[in-house]
C-alpha cells in the first residue's frame, strides 16, 4: 500500500466499508427469506399430514387398508410430497406412497429427514353413566398411529437459487453504483492533488514558469495559490540571480579579457587536440603571429621553441598536459623563434585546461620574456667572477680555475705554473695622491700586464695590489720568460698623475704545478711565501718555489707562529707577566708600584714576545693580541680593586700596557679602548700606554690624536725604544709623553763602548731638557745599575732589578681568579 498512489488510496478507503456493509445486508436478507419460505414448507406439510389424520380415523378403525391407501395416494398427489407413511402405535406400516421407484418403501431417512412432519390418528369412544338420576353420555380420543408426510426439497432449493441469484445481482448492482460513485469522489478530491503534485515535479525540474489552475476551493485551493506564488518568487529569483550571474560572468569576462591583454605575459590556451583557441596581444607581440590568423593551428606551429645547443627546433611538450594532465614548469629559459625568425628567450609555464568534471578540455600556455634578465644574469655572472675596478678575474673565480688546472696536473703528466705578483712602491702612489690615482695604477698595470702573457693564461686581481697568472702548459723555462717579462714590463712603466711620474716595480713568486703539487691552499701558500721572499730580497725579483728552499723554511716557521698565535686568542693560551720599574734616584720616589705588562704565549715552556711578535706583526695579528691583553688586563686590575677595597682603585700603582704600531693604526681602536674604560672601573691614572719610538712616527697623527685623547682622561704614556730608529729628536716635541725608555741595545753595550754611553747621556739629557722621565731598558748587572745613577737616569728595568712574574701574583689575586678572568676575556674576544 506504501507505493500505492493518492488515487488508489481514496477509492480503498472509500470502496472497502461500503462493499462489506452491502455483501453483510445481502447475506442477512437472502439468510431471512429462505428461513422464511423452510418455515411455510413446514406449515404446509403439517398441514397436509393433520388433515390426513382427520380422514383417516374410520378407515384406520375399521381397519380398511384399501381406504387408507387410497387417501394416502390422493395426498401424495399434493404438491412437493415426496411420500405418505400411516402407521399403527406399534410401527407397522398400513399405508404408504411415495415418488421412489418402490412405493412400497419411504425414501431414505436421510434425503427427507429435513422436512418430515408427522401428525397422530385419533379415534373417538362415547360412555354414559348408569346413575340414578340418570347423566349426559361423554366422547374421549384414544391414538391408535401416525400419519408420516415426506416434503421434497428440490422446489425449496430452487426458490432459494432463484433468491441467491437475486441477491447477487443487487449485491453487484450496488458495487457498480458504489464504485461509480467512488470513481468520481476520488477524482475529484485527488485531481488538484495530482495537479498539485506535477506542479511540484515541474518546478523541481526548473519549470518555473509553470502554473496550477485553481478551481478548488478550501484548503485545496488555498495550497494551489501558495503554489503559484512560490513558483512565481522562485521564478523571479531565479531570472533575478540569472541576470546578477550573466553580469558578474560578463564583468569576469571583461576583466579576464583586460588583464590578458594588459599584462606583460604572453598567453595561449588551445583545444584538446592542441590547437589554438585565443591569443592576447603580448602572445601575438612576441610570436609575431595575428590572433585570428593562428586560431586553429597547432601549437607547435606558432609556438616554436629553439635548442641552442642543438641549433634546432624542438616541439613544446604540450602533450603531458592533454593527455597525462600534468603541469609543466620550466624554472630555465627557452629560445622562442617568432613567425618572422627573431629569437627571444622566454621563461614558460603550462597547465591542462578541465570542467567540472575534471575532464580535459584544453591547455594554457604562459611565458614572458627574460632576454633582458638573462642578459643581466650573464652579466652578474660575469661580474661575479670579475674584479669591479680592473674587470680581471676575480680571486673566488681565480682559485675555481686553478682547482680545475691542479685536478688536470693529477689526472694527467701536464705541466702548469702559477705565479704570485705584489707591487713594490704602490703604498708610496696611494698613500701620496689617493687611492683614486692608486685605482688607475691598477687599471693601467691591468693592462699592461694582459699583453705580456699569452691568450690561452689567466690573470687575475687577488686583492690589493696583488695579481696573479695561470699558466696551463707550460714549461718551467717558459714560466721564468713570461714572469720575467712580466717584471721587465712594469719596471719599464712609468704611471703619471697630476704631472708626476712614478716608477713602480714588482716582485713575483713561482710555484710549478705537476702531479706532486699539493691543493689548492698549499699551491697558494707556497705562492705567497715565493712573493713574500722575492719582496724580502730586495723587491722586483722573481723567486722559484723550491720545497727545501731555506727561506721557505723560514717563511713556514712564521706561518706555524701564525697558527700558534691564533689558536692562542681562540683557546686563551696567553699569559700576563709583570716586570718591575724602580726609581734609581731617591728623588723619584713615587706613591705605588710601576709595573710594565708582559705577555707570554703558554707551551711546554713560556715563549718570550720576541719569538712571535715578527710573526704577529707581518700578518696583522697585533691588534688582537693588544685587545685581548687590554680586556684581560682592565678585568684583573677591578678584581684587585674589589678585593682591596683602596678608594684609589689601584693604591697608586702603575701598569704599563704596551700598544703595536698596527693597533695606533687602526681607525676602531681609541673607541675599543674608551669602550673598556666604560665597561671596567680602572682609574685611567694607573694606566699608562707604552709606544715605540717606530710605531708612533709611523702613526704620528693617529699617536698625537690618541695620546691627547687619554692623556686628558689621566692615563699616562711612555715612548718605547727610544734611538732604536735613529729618528729626530724634533718628533719628542709633538709627541707630549710623560716617559721616555732608552732602548735596551744601548744600554746593553753602554760598559764597553763609549759611543752607547754617549747616546744613553745624549738621550737623557734631552728627556730631561723636554720635562720627561726617563727609563733605562735591559739593565741586567748591579754596574749598569751603579753607571746609570751616576749618568742621572731616572728609572731602571731588567732582570738585574726585577724578574718577572705572573700579573696575578703582584695583584695578590688567586690563580683560579686568573683562569676565570682569562676565560672571560677570551670569550668576549670571540
């Protein structure tokens, strides 16, 4: 029933109780009337069979059969009797008739047991009373049998097939009228339900426009104009979001067609099959193929790209996007080859086209031209290994290719040679007219240089003032010709600025390259140190390598101080000695101690200064040196403040720090020291710088500026070394020190040779005219001692005096104090 419809449920309802409540009456009606005609059936036999008694009361008494069976006959003559039976009290038979075949019989009991009726036979006696008085005579009735009368039922069945059959047909009648009725019922609740419900199904489908007639009325009708009404909102909404859906879609067209037209990329999108749909303008511009003239054809007809390498065409790959789906990115460039045969380089990009489903429907093409950025990128690249200022190879490209020549030299018996060039006087140039003309020296020596060596060489600036030539195979010999024409040439050039000529030189080290040679650092170092000796020898020469060469030896003993002394600021394995400086004359006496600071590099045995400081100086590493005795010293003298607790800071003791030439020189240096005087609470009363004589007149205006600098915040300085450089007496004027050291080489030899002892008087003489206090260096015996009194010197040191010892222990500090504070200050010089 669930998957019945309306229609089929409105006639069930309406035809079940209808069709039960006619077949309930029909069955009670036909059930009463053949009730009905059994009961007259009955009547009438009974009747029959009573008035049989009546008649048959003489025959029966006087016992004449004949009689009997005659009225028996007549009455089995009525109609539907199917036989007649008399008999006496005691069950014998006296008449009997019936319609069987043996009259003589009654039928079976069970074919008319249904409709038997009997009735009693009677006789009458009269008796009178023989009282006196006489009475009336009375008649009483006395049974003497039965009258048995057998109906047939055939009359009877067929009265009630006639009224079955009638029965049937107004049962059927009644149906028919019924479900007429129904018929038209049902059609007309269930018509604008239907109706109703095709509405719904058109609407459902997007027939918007659909209407419902509306011929009903009550809740029916009220529902077909809600409806109606919802499908006109709908309808309207839908033209409504149809029209905003077509204006966007238009507006997204335009924009899309704008901005393809408008950008710089070019844009071609095609077909499943790869032929072209649309090209913009810039796709057009760069094919030099009209839109409407390349629609249709394929591609790769258009869209030609060019192999360099090959120097032929190759298709584009359009096909892994129809028919794989993929994405191709291409992060190098193409050669794009144009309808008119120009060549662009393009960088290019392309993606399947799908619908909804996901189905391929075409592809996209986007590029855009790189030529200028490849252009440029060629040209960083070629700046990248170029040196800016001579547009000669660079150092990083220049060790590339020298990599490239020692890897070649191992695989096979080919022989190479690098040379190492350094210019002699080019400080003189710089230092003289500017680094402008110092720029243009370079660029003429550049070129200068670019002619003497042959086509297939590599020359390269390294940094500076240093060059240096890749000579792939080429003879030991011939490397000593072209380096020495090389030497000749810049001799021979004569450089001008501002009307000034200036010769200039070069000194060049040689290193072969073979088989044996080492790598690339070893090749290099090796070149250098050949540089640093010919410079050594006396400059604009050439020196060969030579693995046994002495000086190399000695070249490599500075290199291993190099790495000692490095691996001594990383590790901290420095230490800090202190050495006395006491007054020779009783009228110098001075409030506290004055001691110079030593520094010491720690090994199996303390180095002393003069073993690592020509190594230090020649590769720069003085300045680091001097920093890091600095911080460790201003951290240790707070220390010994805090412990002491002296409102002093330093109980008037004085401690010499000694500052290298490199460190006057550098620019960052006086703001490192003011930087350390901030950080540390040392009174710049107990600090004082010690100079060399060399150093200061190197630096001069850099050691003037310096000098005020501290002088004004209370430190005091020391000229070191003073006669050591046979300098003028005239720079003491500009150099406003407080102490003047008399170096230790005349000191030394002052007992024996006169001229020493005239010098050391000389030198005292004039510190004392020019106000300064004046120490004598390396005083080792108690007759220098006894010989600088008597000269007047001031103020003695040595290990005649005072043997050095460890800063800690004159500060009276713990050694694992020492330790914690050098490990500070290495790890802030990190």
């Amino acid at each position: 029933m669930k998957e019945w419809s309306l229609q089929k449920r409105v006639l069930f309802l309406a035809l079940a109780p209808l069709t039960v409540a006619v077949l309930l009456l029909s069955l009670h009606f036909t059930n009463a009337r053949i009730q009905d005609l059994e009961e007259a059936l009955r009547n009438r036999g009974q009747t029959i069979a009573t008035q049989l008694a009546a008649i048959s009361e003489d025959a029966f008494l006087s016992g004449n059969r004949k009689k009997l069976a005659r009225f028996v006959q007549s009455t089995l003559q009525e109609k539907n009797v199917l036989a007649v039976t008399v008999t006496d009290m005691k069950g014998n038979i006296l008449a009997h008739a019936s319609e069987t075949p043996d009259k003589s019989k009654p039928p079976p009991l069970a074919e008319s047991s249904r409709y038997k009726l009997l009735a009693p036979v009677y006789y009458s006696e009269e008796a009178g009373d023989a009282r006196p008085g006489g009475g009336a005579a009375t008649a009483s009735k006395k049974q003497t049998g039965w009258v048995t009368v057998q109906l047939s039922s055939a009359a009877l069945q067929t009265e009630q097939n006639k009224i079955l059959f009638q029965s049937l047909f107004i049962v059927l009648l009644g149906l028919v009228v019924t479900i007429v009725f129904a018929l038209r019922m049902a059609r007309g609740v269930t018509r604008p339900v239907i109706s109703l419900t095709h509405a719904v199904e058109k609407i459902k489908n997007g027939v918007l426009d659909y209407r419902v007639s509306t011929q009903s009325g009550g809740e029916v009708g009220r529902l077909e104009d809600g409806i109606n009404a919802m499908a006109a909102a709908l309808q309207e909404a839908r033209d409504r979001e149809k029209k905003r859906s077509e204006d966007a879609l238009l507006l997204e067209k335009v924009r899309a067609q704008v901005t393809l037209e408008s950008i710089g990329d070019g844009v071609i999108t095609t077909d499943a099959a790869g032929r072209i749909v649309y090209m913009n303008p810039v796709a057009e511009q760069f094919t030099e193929w009209k839109g409407d003239l390349a629609q249709g054809k394929p591609l790769s007809e258009v869209f030609k790209i060019f192999d360099e390498e090959s120097n032929r065409l190759e298709e584009y790959p359009i096909h892994y996007c129809l028919r794989e789906g993929r994405t191709i990115r291409h992060d190098s460039h193409h050669l794009l080859m144009s309808h008119e045969g120009g060549k662009i380089e393009i960088q290019d990009s392309a993606a399947p086209i799908r619908d909804r489903d996901g189905a391929i429907l075409g592809a996209v093409v986007v590029f855009h031209d790189v030529t200028e950025i490849q252009g440029m990128a060629r040209h960083m690249a070629f700046l990248a290994s170029r040196d800016p200022l001579t547009g000669l190879l660079n150092r990083r490209e220049f060790e590339s290719r020298l990599q490239h020549v020692l890897d070649s030299a191992r695989a096979g018996a080919r022989t190479h040679a690098l040379l190492y060039l350094d210019l002699d006087q080019f400080k003189i140039v710089n230092d003289t007219c500017g680094h402008v003309a110092g720029d243009e020296l370079l660029k003429q020596l550049a070129s200068q240089l670019q002619k003497e060596i042959r086509a297939s060489d590599m020359l390269a600036r390294l940094g500076g003032d240093e060059f240096g030539v890749i000579l792939e195979d080429c003879s030991i010999d011939k490397t000593e010709q072209i380096a020495d024409l090389l030497r000749q040439s810049v001799k021979d050039f004569r450089f001008m600025w501002e009307k000034r000529a200036f010769e200039i030189g070069v000194s060049i080290g040689l290193v072969p390259i073979s088989r044996d040679s080492g790598g690339l650092t070893e090749v290099l170092s090796a070149a250098d140190s050949a540089c640093y000796i010919a410079k050594d020898r006396g400059r604009n020469r050439i020196h060969i390598y030579q693995p046994d060469d002495r000086a190399f030896a000695q070249r490599r003993g500075e290199m291993q101080w190099v790495h000692r002394l490095r691996q001594g600021l990383e590790n901290n394995s420095f230490d800090l000695y202190c050495q006395a400086i006491v007054p020779l004359r009783d009228g110098m006496k001075q409030p506290g101690t004055f001691h110079e600071i030593l520094v010491r590099v720690q090994d199996e045995d303390f180095v002393l200064p003069a073993a690592f400081i020509p190594a230090a100086e020649r590769y720069h590493l003085m300045p680091s040196i001097d920093r890091w005795v600095i911080r460790t010293v201003f951290t240790m003298l707070e220390k010994y403040q805090a412990q002491t607790g002296k409102s002093d800071k330093t109980g008037g003791a004085l401690f010499a720090v000694n500052l290298s030439g490199q460190s006057l020189g550098d620019e960052q240096f006086l703001e490192f020291v003011m930087q350390q005087f901030s950080q540390h609470r040392v009174d710049p009363r107990s600090i004082c710088f010690e100079i060399t004589e060399t150093a200061a007149i190197a630096n001069l205006a850099r050691a003037r500026d310096f000098i005020a600098r501290f002088k004004h915040m209370g430190c005091r300085f020391a000229l070191d070394d003073f006669g050591s450089g046979l300098s003028s007496f005239g720079y003491l004027k500009s150099l406003t020190v407080d102490y003047l050291k008399i170096a230790g080489d005349f000191i030394e030899g002052m007992l024996d040779d006169p001229l020493h002892r005239a010098m050391v008087e000389a030198i005292n003489q004039v510190g004392h005219v020019m106000g300064l206090i004046t120490i004598a260096e390396s005083v080792e015996s108690q007759a220098l001692i006894d010989t600088l009194r008597e000269i007047g010197v001031d103020h003695a040191q040595g290990h005649g005096i005072d043997t050095p010892k460890p800063l800690y222990q004159v500060l009276q500090l713990p050694e694992q104090e020492w330790d914690t504070v050098r490990t500070h200050a290495g790890g802030m010089a990190g």
